[in-house]
C-alpha cells in the first residue's frame, strides 16, 4: 500500500532486516530504495521508555524518500500535542540525505533550512526530548543500513573496530617495555 504502481516491494532480505523496493521500467527492474523498521537496528527508548518504530525508506545514494511513524508511546504526542505535530516533524527528512549534517531548531519553517551541507530542520515545541530522540533513531539505524547496504561505511565499519583481546596478556617489566635493558 505505501509504494503502489511502479514499485514493487521485494523479499526481506535474509542476512538484514530490509526489504528492497525495485520500479519496474519496461522489462527492467532498478532497485530505487531499501525500506526497514527502525526498531530492527535501534532501540532508543523513548521518553516514555519505549522505542519510537520509524518505517524509513532509504534510495541507493543514501538519501530519505519517505520517513513515517508506525507506533510511538510518546506521552506528549498521545495526550498534549496530539500526532499531527509528530507526522509534520518526520515528514522533513523527505529529501534529506545521511551526507548531510540534520540539526533541529525549534522554529516556524514549514521547510528544511540548507546552508551547504548543513541542514536545520524544525522541532516540536514542549516535545524536545521526544523530537531528539527520534532524530537519533532514524539517524542511527539509517547509518547501520547504509553501512552493510550502501558502503558508506569504507574500511571504517564501526561494527568491524579493534576489540581488545583480554586472552593475548603478556606480562613484561618497565625496564622491558622502554627498552632499558641494561
């Protein structure tokens, strides 16, 4: 339902929890996106303990299609604000790109503000923690898909860094490790 005619939602992949989303262009097939929940790679609670679930589409260059709220325990988007100012604050990642630097302001911009690779987008007034937190999760699992999907990662996979290894211990004496035998 969220991505009718020409797109086709393909099998979840077996290795990460995406699924890809392919145009059909006469007998061709190009992949346009990868879309995933974003509780399968983050679980920030929430201010109210429990994980906001993002459904994040993301294209191949690493750029946000569409960004939509599937479940949230937001006490301030429940009972105060309502869900509309929730929809209106995801709602701007469309466009947007993991290349670029997302802060949030609190302002009254119905658009994102760019200044080079520097983008502003607008907060909800009295849901600061609540917008922050969200922000963190749809950066962060987008990250963690882009990483193993896109290679924007390189040879700098933060899943792939040095770990200590507490069985290679080798004792040595002061003199040993400045080279002052003497």
């Amino acid at each position: 339902k969220r991505f009718p005619s020409p797109f086709v939602v393909g099998q979840k992949d077996s290795e990460l929890a995406v699924w890809p989303v392919m145009k059909q262009n006469a007998t061709a097939t190009e992949l346009v996106a990868y879309v995933f929940e974003s509780v399968d790679f983050v679980a920030l609670p929430g201010f109210s303990g429990i994980p906001v679930n993002l459904l994040i589409a993301l294209d191949p260059k690493g750029n946000f299609m569409d960004v939509q709220v599937l479940s949230h325990h937001e006490p301030v988007f429940l009972e105060g604000l309502g869900p509309q100012p929730l929809f209106n604050f995801v709602s701007q990642y469309k466009g947007l790109s993991l290349t670029q630097n997302i802060t949030i302001e609190t302002g009254t911009r119905k658009t994102a503000k760019m200044d080079g690779n520097n983008v502003r987008i607008d907060g909800v007034a009295k849901a600061t923690a609540s917008v922050r937190i969200i922000n963190q999760t749809l950066l962060a699992s987008s990250l963690a898909v882009a990483r193993k999907k896109l290679g924007f990662s390189g040879s700098h996979d933060p899943d792939q860094i040095a770990r200590l290894k507490p069985d290679y211990f080798e004792q040595h004496s002061s003199a040993d490790l400045f080279g002052l035998n003497l």
